[in-house]
C-alpha cells in the first residue's frame, strides 16, 4: 500500500492509509484492478489500460451528462483547450480516416497516453 501512496501518480495528494485502501477496494469491484498476494503484502495491477480507462469514464460522462451523446463533450474539450500544431495534425489525420470507407470496421489505433 506504500508503493501506492508514494506513487507518482498520486499526484502529490497527502491520502490516508484508509482512503486509499476504500479507492482501491472500490477499483477492485469494478474491474479496473486486481490485487494478488505477495507475501504478507499484496500487489496491486492495473486490468486495463489508460486509454480504455479514459473512454470508459467518458462514455459514463455522456451517458450521465449529454443523454448518451459524444458530441457535446467533443465540442466543449475542443473549445476551451489549447492545442499544438502537432495535436492539430492529429485531429486532422483521424477525420481523414473516419471519411474513409472501410474506417467504420478499421481497429482504432493506438494514441499517446493522457
């Protein structure tokens, strides 16, 4: 449980023992990590990916805030962010691949993590 208080992605947030313990339960339940024995201690995994995570939290945030729509939330990232050259080649790239004909059966590829 150190390991994870003390992880860099905690973000520099003080955390109790317990809070952290009640977040990763609650991770645990929906799947989003695992936890195995090691030891007297147990290891804790991620069971999916930052990009999948990232989708899945927006889905339930248009499923919760814009009636189940994408769009809106597009829009408003799109309108209040700042972006450079290079991410707005990158949105240019996939439009052009969504306007191909086989684009609706293609894999999605990989982007840059968050």
């Amino acid at each position: 449980m150190r390991d994870v208080l003390d992880h860099p992605l905690a973000g520099g947030r003080d955390w109790a023992y317990t809070t952290a313990q009640t977040l990763l339960a609650r991770l645990i339940e929906k799947g989003f990590v695992s936890r195995e024995k090691d030891g007297r201690a147990f290891r804790f995994r991620p069971t999916v990916s930052r990009d999948e995570l990232v989708g899945a939290r927006l889905d339930d945030l248009a499923t919760r805030v814009c009636d189940g729509r994408s769009m809106p939330l597009l829009l408003n990232l799109v309108h209040s962010a700042s972006f450079s050259p290079a991410e707005i080649d990158r949105f240019r790239t996939l439009l052009d691949e969504l306007d191909q004909p086989d684009a609706a059966t293609a894999e999605p590829k990989e982007d840059e993590p968050c």
